[in-house]
C-alpha cells in the first residue's frame, strides 16, 4: 500500500466518522463526552490503519486500541448498571 492510498483510506474514514456523528447527533440530543480512554483507544486504532504498511507495528496498535474500547464499553456498563440499580432503590425505597 503507498502512501498516497493510505492517505486516501485515511480521508474517507475521517468523513465516514464525520457524517457518523452528524447523522446520530442530529438523533440524540444528550451531550456525550469522550473519556479519556475511549480517546486513546480511538487514537491507537487511527494509528494502526495509518501504520498498516508496517503489519507488525498496525495491527499491535491496532489490538491495543480494540482492547482498550472493550474494557472502556465493560467500565461504562458496570457504572450503568450501578447507577440504575441505585435509582431504582431510591424510588422504591431500600428493602
């Protein structure tokens, strides 16, 4: 792969994600803010198609950044969860 078609892989995955977040921003109206770990793992996953020539380098960056959304999405639950568990016992009282 040459550089000039990473960089054209690159350019359409940056506007895909564009009219992504147009597209379901226009759907919820609820501020959501990235965390910090969901940034990074995003960051790693750009770096590694960036760095695809390199197999070795793209997909380690690649696997980190896929783990790191995975354990970002299993944090993110958990604290749902608990959240939803604390309403529902502020609602109908502690038993």
């Amino acid at each position: 792969m040459t550089l000039a078609n990473a960089t054209i892989i690159f350019a359409l995955l940056i506007l895909l994600a564009i009219v992504a977040m147009l597209f379901l921003g226009s759907r919820f109206k609820r501020n959501k803010t990235l965390s910090p770990l969901t940034g990074l793992a995003l960051a790693l996953i750009v770096a590694g198609i960036f760095f695809g020539d390199n197999r070795m380098l793209g997909f380690s960056l690649l696997g980190a950044g896929i783990i790191l959304a995975v354990s970002d999405i299993m944090i993110k639950a958990r604290n749902n969860r608990n959240a939803e568990k604390d309403r529902q016992q502020a609602a109908f009282g502690k038993r």
